[in-house]
C-alpha cells in the first residue's frame, strides 16, 4: 500500500466481505421458457341450447363455481315427459302385478288359469323391464338439466369467453378458457444435448424483467421434437413470483459440476481496462487484485488470478474503495 495515504489518516470504510472458495460449478446455458398454469382447460358445454349467461374475462371462480348456463325449457320438457312416462309403465307393472297373484290362486283350480298365469308372468316381467327404462330416461334427462349449468372443475381465473350470452351451443363446443391462477409452473424447452446433465428435482435459476428466482425440474418430457432437436421441462416456481404468460428466462447446466475457486458475483468491479476485485489482507486494507472470470452458477463466478480459498474479498462498499484504504468489517466473513 502506499504508506502516504495511511498517513494521511484516511477513514476505514464499512464494508461487507466474503470468502472466496473452492466450490463445485458447472457451465450454465439459459433457454427461454414461459409461466404456464397447472391447470388451463377450455370448458365445454355438455349439452346443446342457447346461453343464457357467460362470466366476464378476469372473474375468479372457486371449484364448482358457475361460469356459464344454458336455457334448460327445452330439457325440462324432456324431464316432464320422462316423469309422465315412468308414472304409466309403473301403473301398468302395479295391475300386471296384481292380475299375476290373481291368477296365481286360479292356478291351482285349473288349467286354463295356469296358462293365463304363464302369459300375465311374462307381461310382468317385460312392464319390470319398462320401468327400468323409464327410470333410467328420467335420470338422464335429470342429468341433462344439471348440465345446463356449466361449473369450474378447479379454482381459476376466466382467461377468455369463446362463447357469448345468446348464442347457441351445441354439445362439445368450447364455452370459456379457465386458467388457475396460482398453481404455476415454468415450461421451457432444452437443446436434446443437455439432457444427460437435467435430472427431477434439480434446482435451476430463474429471472425475467420483474425479478429472479428458484424452480426445481418436475418433469422430463423424454421424446424431443425431431425438427428443433428440443426437450420439455415442466419446472416448479420455489422461489420467485410471477403471473401466467410472463416470459422467463432458465439456466440449465451444460456440463458436469467441476470445483474451481470462485467469489460472489457482488464482488467483481467491472472496468474498460479489465475486472477486478478488492482483497482484505491481515491488515484490513483493500487490495486490488486483477481476475479472469469463467463459468457463472447461481450467485456464484468462476475466478483465475493471485488469489486462493479463504481469502476475503468484498462484496459490498467495493464501489467507493480505493487501492490501500483501511476498511472496517461490518458483515460476512470475519477476520481471521
């Protein structure tokens, strides 16, 4: 240092330190990817009318909430004529029942009422058979009317209406876009020749315009597409918040972790005539020290120059430094 400025009795300056250290990194790749909810489904209406009603784009809806209803005059018909229909097949079973336990008393006088009764037996069994089919049109057509309300089946965010009040619908036909609006996930799309370093549960960096943050790999899609030679990541959001369609960026590692001595980012100062950074030697002063930077992960930067594990270096105050300044500890690694 120069032993001129000491003299000039400069003040220490607050600073905040760490270590630099041997730690295991690996090349790093970013690929674009998007937020995407879990769920995101175009919701259908299940049977065929006119719409009465259709929720507005923005409206939170919780599970088995009404986004849409159809005019259900026709279907209640079907219901009437269902209910009419099963009211006259049970009659008819009740008096087939009756005339078989008439007949069956008959039977043991003669034998012209024994064959009666084979006949009144079979007309019982088929008006049995007729009730079960009434019964069964009348809950369908009970179901139907049910389904002229058409409900959410998650909690979600109406992201879009295909489909306004008036007009028809027929089965099948897409109604609304439902989006969940907190169940978010990361998709990105990797070069198939990062694969072998991608594993489930991996933690990568996210970041985007709004901030940064953490996901970890949920899901490999394992089939790439032929044409652009990329895989599928499905990526939980652990840290970090984000709305669904924002863009992201992913950094995926592209090669096997090696250990090299590396410092915190925060502590490289970046100039035209190279990067560098401040050392805190026994003495508490700052000394400058020239680095070559190489791969990047996390927080975390490769670094090649006179400089070796353990050795503090700053990573906050290194801005108003200056070669030889006395500088007081306040944070991070301490003296030694």
């Amino acid at each position: 240092m120069g032993p001129g400025l000491a003299a000039e009795g400069m003040r220490a300056s607050p600073v905040v330190v760490e270590s630099a250290e041997l730690r295991m990194l690996s090349p790093i790749t970013w690929v674009a990817g998007s937020v995407v909810s879990r769920d995101d489904a175009q919701l259908a209406a299940e049977v065929e009318g006119r719409l009465l009603s259709v929720v507005d784009e923005g409206t939170s809806v919780s599970v088995g909430g009404t986004v849409a209803r159809i005019d259900d005059t026709l279907i209640k018909g079907d219901v009437a004529e269902a209910e009419a229909s099963l009211t006259r097949e049970q009659a008819n079973l009740s008096y087939l029942k009756h005339e078989v336990e008439r007949l069956q008393q008959l039977a043991q006088q003669n034998n012209a009422a024994a064959s009666a009764l084979e006949q009144a037996t079979a007309n019982r069994d088929v008006a049995i058979a007729a009730v079960a089919a009434a019964e069964a049109s009348l809950n369908l057509a009970h179901e139907r009317l049910k389904r002229t309300t058409l409900k959410a089946p998650f909690a979600g965010v109406v992201a879009a209406r295909l489909k306004r009040a008036g007009e028809w619908v027929g089965a099948g036909d897409a109604v609304v876009r439902l989006a969940a609006a907190s169940d978010l996930e990361v998709e990105a799309s990797a070069p198939l020749n990062l694969r072998r370093h991608l594993a489930v549960g991996q933690r990568l960096e996210l970041e985007s315009e709004s901030g940064k943050g953490v996901g970890r790999i949920r899901t490999i899609v394992p089939v790439g597409d032929a044409r652009s030679r990329l895989l599928t990541l499905r990526i939980d959001i652990v840290e970090g918040e984000w709305s669904a369609g924002e863009p992201v960026r992913v950094a995926l590692p592209s090669a096997k972790p090696r250990e090299v001595l590396s410092v915190s980012r925060d502590a490289l100062i970046l100039r035209r005539s190279g990067t560098s950074l401040f050392k805190i030697g026994d003495d508490n002063m700052a000394q400058p020290v020239p680095v070559e930077t190489g791969m990047a992960s996390g927080p975390y930067i490769e670094v090649r120059g006179p400089l070796k594990a353990g050795d503090k270096v700053v990573i906050r105050g290194n801005e108003r430094l200056r070669p030889g300044q006395p500088v007081e500890i306040k944070g991070g690694a301490q003296q030694q």
